[in-house]
C-alpha cells in the first residue's frame, strides 16, 4: 500500500512541475544555486585583482599538495 502512496505522491509532483513549465513559472532553486548565482553575477570593484590574487593562491595551493602526494608515493615505493 505504501509504494501505491508513493507512486501517487510522484505523479501528483510531476502533474504540478508539468502545470507550473507550461505557464513558464517553474524556478525551483535551492538557497546553494541561489549563492553561487549571487556570487557569480554580482560585480564588484576589484574584482579582477580579487580573482587573480585567488588564483595565484589557488595554483600555490595545488602546487603543495601535488608535492606532497608526490613525496608520499616515493616514500612508500623506495
């Protein structure tokens, strides 16, 4: 009986999500989309040095952990 309510809660959502895009008012968005939207799209003064600054930062980051990985391997194979 319970995968008969299921199967009616999964029609009922498709029905409602199917009525609401032929109206073309369908936009569910979790508050994470909604962030990284507000992130990417906002445009900030500096952001440019920001984002350099970060990826400098980020290249760095890489840079050390391959290293470290690498140095772990030799440890472990030689």
């Amino acid at each position: 009986m319970c995968i008969f309510k299921e199967i009616g809660k999964f029609v009922k959502n498709g029905a409602s999500v199917f009525n609401e895009a032929s109206k073309g008012s369908y936009s569910r968005q979790s508050e994470a989309i909604r962030s990284i939207e507000k992130e990417l799209f906002s445009k900030d003064d500096g952001s440019f040095v920001d984002d350099k600054r970060n990826l400098a930062k980020d290249r760095e980051n890489v840079n050390r952990d391959i290293r470290n990985s690498y140095n772990k391997l030799q440890l472990h194979n030689g």
